[in-house]
C-alpha cells in the first residue's frame, strides 16, 4: 500500500518532471547549447574535457566549446535526468540509462554528444515511468532500509536519495529557467 509520504514524494518529483519539460520546450532553439554558466580550466571536475572513451579534445577551439558545454541547457537537463534515472532505479545496482544515453556521461571530463530536444522529452518521459513504477508499491520500510553496498549509495536509505534527487532535479530545473528569463524567454507556465 502506497503511504502519504511516498504519495507525496512522487508527485514532487511529477511536478519537477513537467517544469523541466516545460523549459525545455520553451528554450529556443538558438539557446540549446549556451552555457548557462562559465566553466573554467581551473574547474577541476571540468578540465580536460574529454569524449566517451576518454579521449580529450585536441583542437583548442573544440576543447573550450566542450568544456562550456558542461553548463549547456542541453547539458543540464541530460545531467539531471541521468541522475535521476540512477536514484529512481532504487537498489538496483545493474543500473543503464535508455540510449542514446550512456552510464559513462557522467564520468570525470565526459562531454557526450549534444542531446536533442527530443531525446531530452523522452528521457523526461523515462523518468516519469519510473516513478511511477517505484512508487507504486514502494512501503515505508522499504524506502527506510540502507541500499546495499554495491551501490553508489550503500548505506544511505532509499528515502534520503529520493529526497536529494528530487532536490537536485529541482536545482537544475531552476537553473535553466532562470537562464532563459535572463535572456528575456518567459516558459508557457509564466
């Protein structure tokens, strides 16, 4: 049986979903791959960027346009849904994200390719069928036990992941609206 907390639980990461959705429809098309924000060389998480397969970029020009593309809009929201397709999938730890997208986008300097708009609607979508899933039959002690070891994050309680990813899905959702209201787009919501 499905408890008020998980009740509510889900339905904020329902609502985090749609605002995403919602500024991701509303980014322009000439605003996909802006940065939001500067990454610098001295950023140690960024520097070098590299492909995939761990190869840097050779060409200086090719090497800073990735490295920006770290904060893109694009960016952001793979990032986010990544992340939180990983704490949906709950203790599972043979965990992949649907293609195109790959459980090596988030290492160390990884830029992967530059996601479509439509790719970034279907992994929404993604995400939303997991919470649904999750939370359908998810019990309290359930979502208070420790995730075993083997997972990213043994020993932490399903229910603290949910509530740090919800929050970090949050984040980045904000991030990009607030970007585009600082280039004058309003999202159909506003």
């Amino acid at each position: 049986m499905t408890t008020t907390w998980c009740s509510v639980v889900a339905a904020q990461y329902r609502s985090v979903l749609d605002d995403l959705a919602i500024t991701v429809r509303g980014c322009p098309d000439e605003l996909w791959e802006a940065s939001i924000y500067e990454i610098k060389k001295s950023d140690q998480w960024a520097w070098p960027p590299t492909d995939r397969d761990g190869r840097p970029f050779d060409e200086p020009a090719d090497r800073e346009r990735n490295l920006q593309a770290m904060s893109a809009v694009w960016r952001t929201a793979s990032h986010a849904l990544w992340f939180t397709d990983l704490d949906l999938s709950g203790p599972e730890t043979e965990w992949a994200p649907p293609a195109p997208f790959s459980t090596a986008d988030e290492d160390a300097y990884v830029v992967p390719p530059v996601y479509s708009r439509e790719q970034v609607f279907a992994y929404i979508d993604h995400c939303r069928r997991r919470v649904d899933t999750l939370f359908a039959d998810l019990t309290d002690d359930q979502a208070t036990a420790q995730l075993p070891q083997p997972h990213r994050n043994g020993g932490t309680s399903l229910a603290a992941v949910l509530i740090q990813g919800v929050l970090h899905l949050q984040l980045h959702s904000a991030q990009i609206r607030t970007f585009l209201r600082t280039h004058g787009i309003r999202c159909e919501d506003e």
